[in-house]
C-alpha cells in the first residue's frame, strides 16, 4: 500500500477512529486490515443479532397479547414509565410518518430497550418478567430463566448490537466468540427452530478464523 492512498483515506474515515487501530505503532497498512477486519467481523454478526431481536420481540409480543386478551397489549399492560415514553414516542412516529399505529407497527417501532426491560427489577416484582421468562424462553433449562442473569445477558446484547451499529470497534474483544455463542443461545431458548435459519446466514465463525490476513493481502494492492 502506498503513502499516498492512506493519506486519502484517512480524513474521510476519520483519524481518530483509525488511531485506535494503531494504538500498538501499527503501520499504516495494518490499521487498515484492523479496520476492515473489525468491519467484516460486525457485517458477520449482524444476521445473529437481528435473529435475536426479533425472535425476543415477536416472543413477548405473543405471551403479552395472550395474556391482555388484545395484541394492542402496549395500551393496558403495566409499564414502567420509561417504557411508557418509548410506546408514546413510537406512536409519534408512525403518526408522523402517516402511519397507523397497528400491533405489528408497534413492535417493529419499539426500541430494542424496550424489549430487554422486561427483565429488569420493576417487571420482577410485577411479576411480569416471571412469566415472560418461562414462557418466551420455553426450551432454557429452568435454572438460565432468572431473570437476573436474564437481564445481564441481554444488556451485553443490546451493547454489542449498539456498538456495532455505530460503527465502533469490537476487534479488540476477547470475548467476542463468547458472546456470539451466547446470542445463538438465546435465539435456541426462543425457537430451535430459528436458529437452524440463523446458523445458515452465519458467517460470524468464518470470518473470526481467517483473521487479518485476507485484508492484509488486499491491502497491499491498494
């Protein structure tokens, strides 16, 4: 890779988002493999996060709208107040996107904080993250359905999804295998079925084995 094409590239990449793959004095031509690697390896778990928000959303969408008689549950089951706000906010928008405000709107509309709130302390003691608990996590073992790890696991979720959906770096993670085992978890909780889907658009393994090289070679060309 010449000096020039870096100097390019840089600015519109931004310098301080490229410093921190040379915090090491890593040359020019390696924070760019660092780079596209850390772009490659967030592509390639993009599949499993998106599995796992839906299957969690689509889950409690059906349990609450059973036990509200009325897939318009968000108007009557007991939220906390930040939960509250997201239902409001959410129906702002599809209004002012000229959209009616139907169930399935809804739940694509609602934040995915929304979702993982079900299992804080407040739905504890409602009771309400009890149930949703054993029921959209019907194939856990019973001892993985507390909601305090429940809680913890989708926290760590939500962070990954947030940080890779901001374009931030996750390379140097050394738990990112982990984690990625982790989310296929969850999604086998919810539905073993759904993640024999998700295990077809996985390339997450792939891409975390062949590493740097593959981008250390097309960098050279460049």
């Amino acid at each position: 890779m010449n000096a020039q094409f870096f100097q390019q590239i840089e600015p519109i990449l931004a310098a301080e988002r490229l410093s921190s793959y040379r915090h090491d004095g890593a040359t020019p031509a390696m924070a760019l493999a660092r780079y596209l690697l850390n772009t490659a390896l967030s592509e390639a778990l993009y599949p499993v996060l998106q599995f796992a928000e839906i299957a969690l959303r689509n889950a409690i969408h059906a349990e609450l709208s059973a036990r509200a008689g009325t897939a318009d549950w968000f108007d009557s089951i007991t939220l906390t107040p930040w939960q509250m706000q997201k239902v409001h906010e959410a129906k702002d928008s599809l209004y002012r996107a000229g959209k009616p405000a139907t169930a399935g709107a809804m739940v694509a509309e609602l934040v995915f904080g929304f979702w993982t709130g079900f299992f804080n302390n407040a739905h504890s003691r409602t009771g309400l993250g009890h149930l949703l608990a054993r029921r959209c996590f019907a194939h856990a073992p019973r001892s993985a359905r507390n909601l305090r790890d429940l809680d913890a696991s989708w926290k760590q979720i939500r962070d990954l999804r947030n940080r890779i959906f901001h374009h931030e770096r996750i390379l140097h993670w050394r738990d990112l295998d982990a984690q990625h085992a982790a989310i296929l978890e969850m999604i086998r909780w919810i539905s073993p079925e759904l993640l024999e889907l998700t295990r077809v658009v996985d390339r997450f393994p792939q891409v975390r084995i062949a590493g740097l090289l593959p981008w250390q070679e097309r960098i050279k060309h460049q």
